[in-house]
C-alpha cells in the first residue's frame, strides 16, 4: 500500500473516534494538502473501499479501510514509544521520526518490537491508545508463550477491535482481547472481565477520569489504565 494511502487512513482514524464523520477541511489542514487534492484522494479511497465519502459532508472508514489504519497508527505508535523510551530521543523529534519509519516496518518487526517494549498501552508524545495487534490471541500470555515455544503464528483476527477508553457512552461489545502481562491480565480477570463478556459503556468521564462500563448486571469503575488495555467486538 503507498505511503500517502496510508497517512489519509492514518489522519481520518486519529479525527475520528466510532465512526464520526471527518470533514476534507480537516483533513487537509492536518495533512497540510490542498482541499481539491484531498478531494481527489477520498474519491479513491472509496472507490477502493477503504473509506465511505460524502461530497460536502466528509469520510468515515470502511471496516476495511479501519483494519489498515489501525495498523499503521499501531506501529507508528509503537514506534514512537521505542524512539523515546529505549533510544531516548526528545519527545518534539518522536513523531516525525516515527512517520518516517513505520511504512517499512514489517508485520514481523512489529510483533517483536511489542514484545521487546513489554506491550505499550499508549504513545509518549500524545497519550494516545496504541491498537490492539491483529493476531488472533484473546491476552498477550498467548503470544509470549507461542514465541518462547518457537512456533509461528498462523492467521489473523477477523474482526477490528476496539479500546474501552475509546467508546462514545452507550456502545455495546464484547471483550476479545485483553492487553498487558500476567498481573494485569489477573487484575481484570478477578474483576470479572474475561474475554468473550459482554459489556455496555455508562459513561465516559471527562480529562482522561474514570470509564463506568455495565459488566453482568454490576457497575465498574475502570481507570485509564484498565480501559486502554482491553478491547472490545463492537455490537449494535
């Protein structure tokens, strides 16, 4: 895919949140871009699916084009936590550099740059959640002991998932995969959030507050923390 079919998918993902409608004078004004250039774009990005255009009215992103931007802003992400944690570059370089790197970065060096980073939950420079990988593993144990085995991992998740953090007030899913190691994976396991449970979202509090989701006829509270690392099947 080129670079530039990336960064539109790239820049309507990061505009948008739940399928929200995201104008071309946005668009353009974070690309920098001419308006009638953009226009151009969006038309072939729909006519290859990837996004659902309106004249006069903006784009939002076909599940199609949802899987690629996900993927690209995943290993942007991740890029800019390892540019900034491990090699300590200033955070005003992190995101230029990132751009640079992450249309060449293979699926394979994203798995591993995961790993080695101990599966990062948000991006340095804007606190931004980092997408959940596309492998098909309901927690990250999964993949460490798939790795520690040797064995490759066949196949991909079908569906695109989802951020708790990320959800608008009423949204339904279903838990699919839940982030981070072992001791997070137990803190939210004796909170009675497994994967395959449905939850609603209550309400969203304001500056990064605390997310309420409904869990089996109970309420919770869940951080920030909590809430970027586990991910839902979004259901009507």
């Amino acid at each position: 895919m080129q670079k530039s079919t990336q960064d539109y998918m790239k820049t309507i993902y990061s505009l948008s949140k739940n399928g929200e409608i995201v104008s071309n004078a946005d668009i353009a004004q974070k690309l920098n871009i001419a308006p009638p250039s953009v226009t151009e774009m969006l038309k072939k990005l729909a006519e290859a699916d990837y996004i659902k255009y309106s004249p006069y009215h903006g784009s939002t992103l076909t599940e199609k084009g949802l899987k690629e931007a996900q993927k690209i802003t995943r290993k942007h992400r991740l890029l800019e936590s390892f540019l900034s944690n491990v090699l300590h570059i200033g955070k005003d370089k992190v995101h230029q550099e990132a751009c640079q790197m992450e249309h060449t970065l293979s699926d394979e060096a994203e798995e591993s740059l995961c790993r080695l980073l101990k599966h990062p939950d948000t991006c340095p420079d804007d606190d931004k959640t980092i997408p959940a990988c596309d492998l098909p593993f309901s927690n990250c144990e999964e993949c460490i002991q798939l790795h520690q085995k040797g064995l490759e991992q066949i196949g991909k998740r079908d569906k695109n998932l989802v951020s708790i953090r990320d959800l608008k007030n009423g949204t339904f899913g279903k838990i699919s995969f839940i982030r981070g190691e072992h001791k997070i994976l137990q803190r939210l396991l004796d909170m009675g959030l497994t994967p395959g449970t449905k939850i609603q979202v209550v309400k969203i509090a304001p500056m990064d507050g605390p997310v309420e989701v409904a869990v089996r006829g109970s309420k919770l509270a869940l951080g920030k923390d909590i809430a970027c690392n586990v991910f839902v099947e979004l259901e009507t």
